[in-house]
C-alpha cells in the first residue's frame, strides 16, 4: 500500500515516461508514476492524498554547485551587504552592526559589488576606519575572492606596507604605495590565519538555516563546494545523527589560502543524505571581480587575473585525488584556467571508479575547449543566475571578444556537455533556481541587458539542467533528479507550468511545497 499520493496534477518525470498526472510513493521513494485514476487505485485508508489541484510537480532541484556554511552564515552572524548601492551605504551598515557586537569579536560581513555603487569604487581602508576603527572588519566582496578590511584587521594579521602577496594573490597599494584594505585571491589567507573560525554550534546554526532556506525554494539536493576538515566533521556528525533535513554533497578543500602544505584526502562517505566523494580546488578567480585568469586583458585595465596554481603543483594534488578514488571539481572561469584544468584532466585518464571530474562555472570557454572537455567526459557546471545578478559587471569588465561567448550553456549542449546548474550562493543575493531557469532562457540581466543572447537554451533543458544535470553531476542519477519508481520521492510542487508560461515570468513561480523522501519539509 502506498504512503502518500500526489494527484491531479502535472507531473514534469525528466524521464523518458509518458505524461503523468500522478505520483505513489512508499517508504519515502517513488512507487508509481501514471494517471490519477491508476495510482490512486494503489492507494489505501491510511494512504496521504494530497490534491495537486492542477499544479505542476517536479524533482526536487540540485543545486549543484552551493556554499551552504556561507549561506546559513549570512542568515545566522554575518553582516549581509548584497542589497547595498553606495560606500556610504556600507560604511552606514558597518557602523550600526559594529556597535551592536560583543567586545573583541570581528565584523564579517559579504555581499558588496562596486559595480553597483555610485562612487563606482569598493569600500576602503579609510571608510573601513572611519566606520569601525575598534575591532577588525573583514568584508568579502560578492565573488568570494576578495576581501576589504580596516586597519584593525591588518594589524592583527601583521600586515604592513612591506608585506609581500603571497603567490597567487595580491595585496594592493595605492599610487602612493599605502595599503587600500584589500587583498585578493590567496592574501586573504593572510587574514583567515588570525580570524577566529566558528565553532561546531555556529557549523551547525548555519547549515539548519541554509538548508531550510534553500527547502523553501524547492531544493532538496545541494553542495558545499569547499570546506574544511573542521566543517567536515560537523556534516558527518550532524549525517550520523540523522541531522540533515535535505541532501548535501560535501567537496573537501585540498588547499586552503593561507596554510601552507596541501590538506591531506580525507575519508569518504555517501550516505542517502550526505555525499563526500569530490574534492575541491580553486584555478583562478572570479569574472565579476576581474580575478579570472582570461588571455586577454580586462576592460579599462591592464589586468589579466590571477592563476591561483602553479600547473605542476595542481597537477600532483589531482593526481593523487584522483588515483584515490575522488572525484574532482575545479574552479575555472577565464580561458587561460580552463586550458590548465583540461590539460590536467587530460594528463589523468581513466578514473580507476570511472569518475567524471568536473568544472566549476566554466565561464569563458571557446569551442575548441568545449570540444576537448566532451572527449575528457568533464561535467560543467554553469551559473546562468550570474546571467541575472552579475550582467553589469560582466558588461563592465570583458573585452568585447569574450562578452559572446560568457557562460555559453548553447554551446555546452550543443557540444555534447552534461550540464549541472547552480547558484553559487551566496554570490548570488537571489538563489531561486526558477530566477537561474529564467536567466538561462532569456539571457537577460537584472537590468534589463541581453548577455550573450545567443546562448539561450530551453525551459526544458534549464529544468533537466537543475534537476537530472545535478543528479548526473554527483553520480546520483540513480537514485535522483528524475521521478521515477525507485528513486527517492523529493518534490517541489509549483503553482505554474514553467513549460507553458512566459519565460520571463518564470521567477513569478511559487513553491508550494516541498518534500524530501515522501515527507513535506516544506509548505507555503
Ligand atoms: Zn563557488
């Protein structure tokens, strides 16, 4: 007999079934898929029947690629900076959150974007100062690669106008050679050397608020892409003791800024609800902030960004991940990181438990590279929500050579790519993967701006790409992505179609509900 049955609705399987209308499930997995009248023919006195009234039911979304700690942090302790539009609307926030702390604790905050502000420049040294001069403030830029900080933070890490970057960052000065407050890529490492790191509670805060927040948009599958051996040990306590409402792949960093030997591989896991079996690396920097490593200089700079590896270096590290038996997934956006990555993935052959190894945004790449990522059976996973949320920089800062080609999912299909969508939140303020869908369809930004129109894709496929492309993505399509018997029965049931509506309406879409495993985890 069956637990619950959906019914009366619009099922969107992302399998190779027929229409259906209906949904059994049993013991927290699909069990029937078919017609009203059949499934609930399954259905006995003690069977759940909820009405779907005619809306629209879909796997639970994969977000692919996520910073759940970074997340619940920004919902827990940290100061959350993505709406501001000006300095002095930093320095404001600053002010006021600084006042409200404890004596002797840090001010964290993230989420600025200068190219939002009016002054058209970051925050400062001197508004860092001027704002909080009593405790350190560290500030990270939207992207993640880069921090703003005060005088106080400087101190406590012990950095001076003499101090040199260390490879593969910089610390910037002004023409006077007086240090800005911020330092990029690997520098910041130089402060996460004295901030305190949070504890196990604080772990455990973030993750509970995250992973609610992301069930409220239908997500029942997600990723923290990079954590360390301390956050580590919190998700695999928290897996043991059944503590984790939806599903998380968990990629261990192997090299974290500011530490100067590689991280040991640690011990895998995959459980139903947690999966650690990808590791994690960083080849270059981000596109909103002009740190990815590109070919060609950045708009209005004579900047190329930053290589955060020596290729022989991150050649050994993926060596040995991957002859142990670890998926791996690297950070690359401009040209020149995705050479290096593909020319490291090419040097590795065959996956001793035949892994595909992955790419992370994969911003920039030409059709040769496509081509070549194809033959290497490499995974992409794009961010057509930057699309939506970062259009401005992107318009900004790139040549008008690879504008064209930014985040190329046409081409990525086209080229035969098994394509996992995501967020990457919390660089994106707005994580709704039906806002990632939109963008992925009309290639427009928040201000209205095509980026690369021509990369357009379907409603259909951005749907496979947040669902199925995630599962695929983790080596969890068996098991997920899809609803179909045998799988487990995580839902998102939508107020719309998002196949018949307008697809610029698509982020007008609600999640009613959501279910993990047959059970509502979430409902509006
Ligand atoms: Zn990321």
């Amino acid at each position: 007999m069956l637990d619950l049955v959906l019914y009366n609705g619009n099922v969107l399987t992302q399998a190779n079934t027929s229409v259906a209308d209906a949904v059994g499930v049993r013991d927290g997995r699909v069990a029937r898929v078919g017609s009203t009248s059949d499934v609930l023919q399954c259905a006995g006195p003690a069977t759940r029947r909820i009405d779907l009234a005619g809306r629209t039911l879909v796997p639970g979304f994969h977000d692919a690629h996520a910073h759940i700690w970074k997340i619940g942090h920004l919902l827990t302790t940290m100061l959350d900076l993505r709406s501001t539009r000006s300095v002095r609307d930093v320095r404001d926030r600053v002010r006021a959150f600084g006042a409200a702390l404890p004596n002797g604790s840090w001010l964290l905050g993230r989420g600025y974007n200068e190219a939002l502000f009016e002054e058209g420049r970051p925050p400062t040294l001197a508004d860092l100062d001027a704002a909080c001069p009593d405790r350190p403030v560290v500030l990270t830029r939207t992207c993640g690669h880069i921090y703003a900080v005060n005088s106080f933070a400087l101190q406590r890490a012990g950095i001076g106008p003499d101090t040199p970057a260390p490879v593969g960052g910089s610390v910037e000065r002004d023409e006077q050679g007086q240090l800005t407050g911020l330092l990029h890529e690997t520098a910041m490492g130089l402060i996460n050397k004295v901030m305190p790191p949070p504890t196990s509670a604080d772990y455990e805060a973030m993750i509970a608020a995250a992973l609610r927040h992301q069930l409220s948009l239908g997500i029942t599958s997600s990723a923290d892409c990079g954590v360390s051996p301390a956050l580590l040990d919190v998700y695999r306590d928290l897996d043991a003791r059944d503590g984790l409402p939806s599903r998380v792949n968990v990629m261990p960093f192997r090299r974290v800024d500011g530490v100067r030997d590689p991280l040991p591989l640690p011990e895998q896991r995959v459980s139903p609800m947690l999966r650690v079996d990808t590791v994690k690396f960083l080849a270059d920097g981000g596109l909103s902030g002009a740190t990815a490593a590109l070919s060609v200089p950045y708009r209005h700079t004579d900047q190329q960004g930053v290589l955060r590896f020596d290729e022989a270096e991150l050649r050994s590290l993926c060596r040995e991940s991957h002859d142990a038996g670890w998926r791996i997934a690297i950070h690359a956006i401009g040209d020149v990181a995705i050479d290096q990555v593909l020319n490291i993935y090419e040097s590795l052959g065959r996956h001793p438990k035949g892994y595909r190894h992955r790419i992370e945004h994969f911003g920039l790449p030409d059709a040769a590279q496509l081509a070549r990522a194809f033959r290497l059976g490499v995974i992409a996973a794009p961010q057509t929500i930057f699309i939506h949320s970062l259009g401005r920089n992107f318009r900004n800062y790139l040549p008008d050579s690879l504008l064209p080609r930014t985040y190329p999912v046409r081409a990525m299909l086209d080229a035969g790519l098994s394509v996992a969508l995501s967020s990457d939140a919390p660089v994106v303020e707005d994580d709704n993967p039906l806002v990632g869908m939109m963008a992925a369809v009309t290639r427009l930004d928040n201000e209205g701006f095509p980026i690369a129109p021509e990369q357009a894709i379907t409603v259909k496929e951005a749907l496979y790409g947040y669902t199925m492309g995630g599962a695929i993505a983790t080596g969890d399509d068996a098991t997920r992505g899809s609803i179909e018997p045998g799988k487990w029965a995580d839902l998102a049931v939508l107020s719309a179609n998002p196949l018949t509506c307008a697809p610029q309406t698509l982020r007008d879409l609600r999640v009613d509900m959501t279910l993990m495993a047959g059970r509502v985890a979430f409902e509006r």
